[in-house]
C-alpha cells in the first residue's frame, strides 16, 4: 500500500495549542524551495553571477535549484523521523517503534535519492531524456546538507529508516517528487545537466548554493509567517496560494541592501581628517580595476591604516565591486573597539536615508554595551517596519548610528550576512573549516570587502587557513585588505600567492627587500608603490637594555617621582602578578599602581579597560597621569590607544617589540604629559627610550641563556633563536628608526638567511620551535577544507562530535563563572541585571582550573551541579565559588590561583 504524501509531518509544535500541531512535510518542502526561488530571482545580482560562472541562464538557474530545495527534506519521509513525534495526529502515517531516529534525516534524504529515487524516476519517464538523473547527485549534496553540513556518504542501511511494509515510505517519497516534477517541470530544459563541465563549475560554487539552501530552510521554517496547515490541497495551489506570498513576505522583512554611496572625498568619510596621510592619499587616488582587488598595507603607527582601509572599502563599493565590509580582528577587545569606531562612519558607505545593518560576531559581543544597545534600539524602536514604511524619524535616525539588525544580530553564524560586520578573524575562518553552517559564513562574505587588520599578530596556523580563506573569498569574488606595521616577506608573498590562486591567475613576483612603508595592490599595473611618512609620525628610538628587575623597579621609582607614568609589560600573567605584589611591598602606593591582566571576569576587565584608557589613553592630561604606573601583559599590545612616557618590556620577537613600542609618547605632549593638539607641536617630554628586560645577546650564549629569570618568556615564545635576534639587533643598533629601519628590523630576525647568525647552543631550542610551527601548518592543511572538492563528505574531516579550532593553543583554556555565596545559595560573581553569570566568566588554563575545582568540598560540588542544571546559561561554563579566607579572585589582582598550604 502506497502511502500518501499528506501523511507525513514536516514540522511540529513543542505542544498542540492553538492551530494545527504540525505542518505538512510537502508543505514545508515547498515554503523552503519557494524562499529559494525568489531569492535567485533571476534580476538579482547573486542569481545573475552565479548563473554567469555556471554559464546557464539566470531563468534556468532558478527554476533547478527551486526544484532541488523541494527535495531538501527527503530524509523525513522516513518512518524513523515520522516516529519522533507520536502524539500529533491519527491521520499520520503510524510509528515503527522498532525503527531508532539515529542517523539525520539529512544524510537519509541524500541516500533515499542515491539509492532508490534516482531509479524510479528514471523508470517511471523511460525516455532518453533522462541520462541527467544520475549526474545530479552534487545538487541534491548541495540541499540535503541544509542543516549546515554535507550529507554522510555511506556508514548506514536506509532499510532500517524507511518502512516497507503495509505504507511504503520511498514510495510515498517518489510520489511528490513525481507530483512536483509532473505540476512544475513538464517543459522544463534538462539539457544543461549532461554537460560534464557544468559539474567541474559547480564545485567552486557549491559552497554558495549550499549557503543559501542554509539560509532558506531557516526563513521557510519561520512559523510567524509560514503557519502550519494540515489540510490536503494540490501542490499548485499551495505554492501559488500560501508559499509564493508567504516567502515574499519573509524576504520584505530582511534588511533591504543598502544602495551604495559615491565616493566624493577624504573629507566626506572623515571630518575629522584635515589634511590626509600619504597612505590615505594613496587610498583615495590609486586606480581600480574591474576584478576583485587585493592590497597590503604596511605603515608606522599613526599613518592612518584603518581610515585608508575604509577609503578604499568605500571605493569598491562604489564601484561595484563589493556590497558590504567584515573587519576581522586578533582579540574581541580589538573588535569591540573597532566596532564603536565603525559606527560613527559606515553608513557614509552608502546613500543618504539608507539603513545599513551593522554587526558585532565574536564569542562575547552580549557582554558589549554598544552592540547591546544597538540591538535594543532596533528592537525597541522597531527600526525595520518603520523604515520600510518610510517613516523612519529624524530622532531615530540620528540615535541608530549602529543600526542593527535583530534578526542578524541573533546568530553568529548570521552575522556575517550583514551589510558591514566586525568580529574576531576567527568567525570568518570558521567558513573553511568543516564547522556547521560554514557554508553560511561563506555565502556571508561573498562580495564583501575582508578587512584583516594587525596581520602579523597570527601564528602559523591561522596564516595557513587565512590564505585558504584568501583564496575562497577571491574565487567567489570578494576583494581583500590586509594592513600590517610590518610583514615578513615570505608571509606577503605566501597571501598574494593565495588570494590569486582564488582568482585562477598566477602569483606576480613581490619586490625583494620591499621598501616601507608600501601599498602592495594587484591585479593592477602599480603592483607595489612606496608610501611617504609624514614628519610628525617619523620617529627615533632608543633602547636600553636592563639586567635585573631591582634595575627596573628602580627606574620605575625615580620615573614616578618625577610625575611620569609608567607601564611595564610583563610575558606572563604570573610574573606581572608577582611584580604588581612586589611594588605594593616596595612601598609603592596603591592608588598609583594598576595591574592589567587576562584573568580578570569580564566585569572588571571591563572597569580596568575604561580606567587605563582614562589614566593613559589618548586625551588623558597630567592630572590622570602623574606618577601613575601599570603592570601589565600583552593585554595592552594592541587594539588600546595608549601613550605612556616611560615604557619597559619583556624580551619579545621584534615584531611585538616594535607593536609595543609604539605605545611609548604616541601622542605629542607637554613635558608634564598634557596633549598638544597644534599643527607641528614638538612633544616636549624629550627623545623617547624603550626600556628592554634582556640578558646580554652574546655569541657564546648557552642553552640556558633565558632561565631562569626569563623562563616565562620562553615558555610563551619558544624559538629562543629569533629572541637572541631581536634582543641583538636591538644592542648593535642601541635603537631603531621608524619607518627607516622597519624591514632591516623584521628581515633581520625572520628572514632565512637571518638564522645563520643563531649561536649554536640556542639552535636546538630554536629548531624545536621550528618543528612546532611546521606542526602548526600541517595541522592547518588538515584541518582546512578542500574547496575545489565541492560541498561533499569528502572536503575535509566533517564530524558532528569535533570542534575544529581557529586558533592552536598549548593548553586548553577553560571559560569558568565565577559564583559567590548569599545566603547558601549561589549567585553570580558579577552584581548586575543583564547577563550576570556571562559578567562573571574568566578564562583559565586548564591546569589551573583542575588545581582549584579540586580543593572544593564535596557539598559544594553537588550544589554547582544543582546550579547548572537549573541556570542554562552555565550549560557550557565550570562553575567556581568563591569562598571567605581563599584568596583566590579579586578585582584588583584577578585570578590568584590555588596555593597549597605549607
């Protein structure tokens, strides 16, 4: 007996409440095709490119892949799924209770096409027509995978899924597919899918299509729009009826794509700006081609990188050559800040009155105020409707600088479909790695500009995915830019070589040793041009080396007495802990002394942020300075506009010695430390030195040249070899010269021919280093996809159980919450409304958590257990109580540790 199609549930309600319980799975097969469909309308940009690269017609185009996004959710036909839910109606087909739902209905869709449906229909038309029928199978991959990843290959039995008894599941499959192939696809061309190259096109972009299957089975299973129906029609009458209108009205509450803007001058992005930088000029003024560009941007602190970036991301807008800008950063500090300075300025990307959408991705976007307030305005003032209206009002327009969306601003993985996102490097690495829904962040960039900012900051690892995601973004036609103080040239050449691979062109020969600072650009005719320095960020550097820390705590005695403020920049938590305990002995006072770490929760980070930037940042004057000192790690390196006037570090590769000397007098100033706004000021605090904590960098250096006073140094930059570098050059020049002395600097410690200098005795820890990186890129090449492979299994280690990381760690940090007592009960650390126990999370080495969750007594254990079960925001968190007499967290110090007794 055949089982009709009308019996079988698509999508169900949690309860039966008011409406039918479930949605009829032909019905919601047809919500989702139809969604598809009119988003690769064939007037729309992203139809008519794909259509161009496939060399099909858009109208063709569309009408296939709505035909494969009916068949999308083929799995559920099995009896297995339909016995999920046994409550629902008397009119279903009934359970199998010997059939377990253990495989996704995903793969089983794909089987039931490969193995049996594939057949039958080639049977059923019996016509020489058909020969297509068994090519198609990476369309249907492309579909069924709609949940985020590809379709299992093989592994399981569909015997065990589908039943074949008294109802027939497949058969019941086949019959809708014959109803929609009869009702839809009568005269339909079928030409095209004999042609063996149209399959080698498809792969490259089997990624987008996938993303948009991703994206349509996420908007046809929106409820408030697609209300379920239970009631049997013609499959034409519900498309033309229900679905069609339905998806129409779906697709008209997304954001509208903004229309983009012309761009005029410097000025017009940037009133701030009176007279531009050279790079900036640069940025305004290079020609650009009609392909997808790809620059590299290397200059001195205070040339201006980031406004130059966005001139350029304007240009191509205007161009036609992008639609949109992510910004990927190292840290969410670093996008944090750039997202409060991206939304004074993105909307001049575009027309005036147009409502860009603008959004945060990284792990912790909740826990800032701005991104929480731009969700909440646009809830609130419910920007959309009024905008789609026309009604948008002028306080509301002027408050919605971050216009952002809610719908995109629910979901990471939707994040990066924003008109202009920012987030951390790692959510766009994600789109080429075997993660769910990398398809989506993929789609996602497509024809975005990627703006990677601080590029030197990442270790071989991520270098490796961010050239494969370099290539993927050139291939399906995203433009890049990359900004850098400095580049080794091995690392500008292996990116290059990468984004042109996406474009099919061979790599262009890079100048070699390149001038700096310099704009690297191409496809152009000016591949690299040298960028003038303006005067007043051109600058010399003394370094003084010094042996001891008594030396250092001495100088930073005599700099606070004489009203300077300090920052000392210690390798390790642990050291800068100990040092901060070690001038409170020293008599230094308390109100002068400031500890600035990476273990501190999230509530007080974000206290001893705002209160560095107001003690040292860009507008702080003497009265905020004087006498002030900090001890902190590389938490300061980047992403804070910080200006200290006596500056010391840990030994370092040159390349973050250089990055954290440029928060030494960053900004001209008076000789009592208040800022010098006027045109040519001299900063009257006299010629800058870089204070370096180092042993001697001698010839005869031993193994133990490090320890043990600089063992933490090690530990956290093991190639000792490249430390003895930069610590040497450093002594030979007693100082640097910026820009003059940039690429001497950074060749001179990573170049080839530069690890011949390496005394002997430092080569074996060096070499073990060198082992380490090479790891690192093996473990890339592992884990990247192989794009060129198409959306399939066999791209890369897809596995629903593993995490692939963005980022290799020697140790696993652990995110902790930390919980406080009242009144027996535990509470959140953090004392405030919205998101308390996210407030109140740290990060923890590994090691350290299993040191402290140890010591708590077995009761407490039982009530942290209690307490996550009960709270789903600790789901994912180990919970830490801080109990009286500990001494293990507090705001001043952070994370102390467990410390055994003696």
């Amino acid at each position: 007996m055949t089982a009709s199609y009308f019996q079988y549930w698509g999508k169900a309600k949690p309860e039966a409440d008011i409406g039918p319980a479930y949605h009829l799975l032909p019905y919601h097969c047809l919500d989702v095709a139809a969604v598809g469909a009119l988003w690769l309308a064939p007037d729309t940009a992203v139809c008519k490119q794909l259509a161009m690269r496939l060399q099909v017609e858009p109208e063709w185009l569309q009408s296939w892949f709505t035909f494969c996004l009916v068949l999308h959710d083929l799995g559920k036909f099995a009896r297995a799924f339909q016995g999920l839910r046994t409550d629902l109606s008397d009119d279903l087909v009934k359970p199998n209770p010997r059939m377990t739902y253990s495989e996704r209905h995903d793969s089983l869709g794909f089987a039931l096409w490969r193995d049996v449906l594939q057949e039958k229909l080639a049977q059923h038309f019996q016509s020489n027509q058909t020969a297509w029928i068994d090519k198609i199978d990476p369309w249907l991959e492309i579909v069924t995978g709609h949940h985020g990843m590809p379709p299992k290959l093989s592994g399981f039995n569909i015997g065990n899924f589908f039943h074949a008894d008294e109802i027939d599941d497949k058969q019941a499959a086949f019959e809708f597919v014959r109803a929609w192939f009869e009702e839809f696809l009568a005269s339909f061309d079928f030409q095209p899918l004999s042609d063996k190259n149209l399959y080698k096109r498809l792969k490259p972009l089997s990624w987008q299509f996938a993303g948009i299957a991703v994206l349509a089975d996420w908007l046809g299973s929106n409820q408030e729009h697609f209300t379920y129906c239970a009631k049997p029609m013609p499959l034409t009458e519900y498309w033309q009826n229900f679905a069609l209108p339905k998806a129409k009205q779906v697709l008209a509450g997304l954001p509208k794509p903004p229309v983009a803007g012309k761009f005029e001058t410097v000025q017009t992005l940037f009133p701030f700006i009176q007279q531009p930088t050279p790079l900036q000029r640069y940025a305004a003024e290079e020609p650009l081609t009609d392909q997808p560009q790809f620059f590299i941007l290397e200059d001195v602190t205070g040339a201006g990188k980031t406004e130059a970036a966005l001139i350029l991301t304007q240009r191509l807008i205007a161009k036609g050559l992008a639609d949109g800008l992510y910004i990927g950063l190292p840290t969410m500090a670093t996008a944090n800040a750039m997202y409060q300075r991206l939304g004074k300025v993105y909307r001049s990307f575009y027309e005036v009155g147009e409502q860009p959408s603008l959004v945060l991705a990284h792990g912790a976007r909740e826990l800032s105020q701005a991104f929480r307030d731009s969700v909440l305005l646009a809830e609130q003032a419910n920007l959309d409707t009024d905008y789609q209206n026309g009604r948008l009002e002028e306080d509301q327009e002027l408050s919605a600088t971050a216009y952002c969306n809610a719908w995109l601003a629910d979901s990471r993985k939707k994040a990066l479909l924003a008109d202009v996102g920012v987030g951390t490097l790692d959510q766009a690495l994600l789109a080429v790695l075997p993660a769910r829904h990398q398809s989506l962040r993929l789609l996602g960039l497509g024809r975005k500009v990627l703006l990677v900012d601080e590029v030197h900051a990442y270790d071989s690892y991520m270098r490796e995915l961010l050239s494969a995601l370099l290539e993927a973004h050139a291939r399906q036609g995203g433009s890049a830019i990359l900004l850098s103080a400095t580049l080794p040239q091995t690392m500008r050449e292996t990116l290059t070589a990468a984004f042109h691979r996406g474009l099919g062109l061979e790599a262009p020969n890079l100048a070699y040793p390149a001038a700096y600072p310099l704009a690297t650009h191409t496809p152009a005719q000016n591949l690299e041009k040298p960028i003038d320095t303006r005067a007043e960020v051109k600058r010399t550097v003394r370094v003084q080396r010094m042996d001891s820390e008594e030396q250092i705590i001495a100088k930073i005695r005599h700099s606070a007495e004489q009203g300077e403020c300090v920052c000392w920049i210690r390798n390790t938590v642990k050291s800068a802990c100990q040092t901060y305990q070690n001038l409170l002995s020293s008599g230094f006072p308390a109100n002068c002394l400031a500890l600035f770490h990476s273990r501190f929760a999230m509530i007080d980070r974000q206290v001893i942020e705002n209160r560095t930037l107001q003690t040292f940042g860009e507008q702080s004057g003497h009265d905020q300075r004087n006498g002030q000192i900090l001890i902190a790690t590389q938490v300061v390196e980047q992403s804070l506009d910080l200006d200290f006037d006596v500056l010391i570090s840990d030994l370092a590769p040159i390349d973050l010695l250089i990055q954290r000397a440029g928060r030494l007098r960053r900004h001209v100033r008076d000789a009592l430390g208040n800022r010098l706004c006027e045109q040519g000021a001299e900063d009257g605090r006299g010629a800058p030195v870089f204070y370096l904590y180092a042993p001697t960098p001698s010839e005869d250096a031993n193994a133990a040249w490090l320890k043990p006073d600089h063992a933490g140094t090690q530990a956290v930059y093991p190639h000792v070899g490249q430390l003895w570098l930069s610590a040497r050059l450093l002594e030979d020049k007693s100082g640097f010269a910026m820009p003059d002395d940039a690429r001497e600097l950074i060749e001179g410690v990573y170049a080839d021919e530069a690890q011949a200098r390496i005394p002997l005795a430092l080569q074996e820890a060096s070499f073990d280093a060198e082992g380490k990186t090479m790891v690192q890129r093996s473990m890339a090449d592992l884990n990247v996809l192989k794009l060129d492979k198409g959306y399939t299994r066999k791209s890369g280690e897809w596995d629903e159980e593993t995490r692939i990381p963005t980022r290799l760690t020697e140790e696993e940090s652990i995110s902790v919450a930390l919980a406080v007592l009242v009144d027996g009960q535990l509470k959140p650390y953090a004392d405030v409304e919205r998101y308390a126990w996210a407030m109140s999370t740290i990060k923890l080495p590994e090691r350290e958590w299993k040191k402290v969750s140890q010591q708590l007594p077995d009761e407490l254990k039982q009530q942290v257990e209690t307490l996550k079960n009960e709270q789903k925001a600790l789901r994912w968190l180990e919970v830490l109580p801080l109990l009286d007499g500990q001494n293990l967290y507090s705001a001043t110090d952070g994370f102390a540790g467990y410390t055994p007794a003696d």
